[in-house]
C-alpha cells in the first residue's frame, strides 16, 4: 500500500518511504483503516497486529506517520499529540470524532478526546457509536 504514501518529486523522504521497514508497512496500514471520526491508540495497533508495543507503533508513526490520517493513532489517556495539538483538533472538529471538553484547569484549554465513545475495536463500522455524534468542541 505504500504507492500512494510518498510526497510529490523525488526526495530523500520518498527513498525511505519505498524502503520502509515490514513492521512500519503494518502499522501505517491499519492507519489507514481506521474510519474518520474514530482512534486507536499506540497499543491498540499494536495488540491488533499482535507485534511490538504502544512505543514501537508511536516511533513508527513518529517516522512515517505523515503519509496516513496519523490523527487517528493517539495517547491512551486521550490527550491531543505535543506539538500538533491544533492541527490534530482540526481534523477532529472535520471528522465529528468525539471530543470531551477541557477544564478550566487544563493546559492550553484543549479539549481530549473522549475515548470511551471514540475508541474503534478494529471491527465494527462507524455506525456502532454513540447516537448524536462528537462534540463539537
């Protein structure tokens, strides 16, 4: 599936794209799997592909994580990605996933994700989620 992860023109990032590691292969993969509106966490990807772990799957989308909907691949606890915090909430906000609003007392005053309604099983479709869709927050 990596034919369509690499950026246009030929560039060092386009070599390491077509070279990628096996492990990296899988992990972008289920990426991409995950519908809009729904996360995984590291250790969920990882428990779906029965291989590494939550650090393995979180340097892998560190890596090469641009090239897929790397929005969908989160923290456990539901707190937005360091440093793409706000481009993260953008595709949130895009895509209804479901959002838990911050409190007063929260760094930033982001919002987390509320993962109990968020959280995808690597199964069921989209339409098993909590009727009324994600905060819009």
């Amino acid at each position: 599936m990596s034919h369509h992860r690499t950026s246009s023109g030929p560039t060092s990032v386009d070599r390491a794209v077509d070279e990628l590691p096996e492990y990296a292969e899988r992990v972008l993969d289920v990426a991409e799997l995950i519908p809009p509106g729904r996360v995984m966490t590291y250790g969920d990807v990882a428990e779906w592909l029965g291989d590494g772990g939550p650090r393995q799957v979180g340097r892998v989308m560190t890596l090469y994580g641009a090239a897929v909907p790397w929005w969908r691949v989160v923290r456990a606890d539901g707190r937005l990605l360091p440093g793409h915090e706000l481009r993260a909430l953008d595709h949130y906000r895009e895509e209804n996933t479901p959002l838990r609003e911050a409190s007063r007392s929260a760094e930033g005053h982001l919002p987390r994700l509320d993962m109990r309604r968020a959280r995808w099983d690597g199964v069921t479709g989209d339409a098993d989620r909590d009727e009324g869709g994600g905060a819009h927050i």
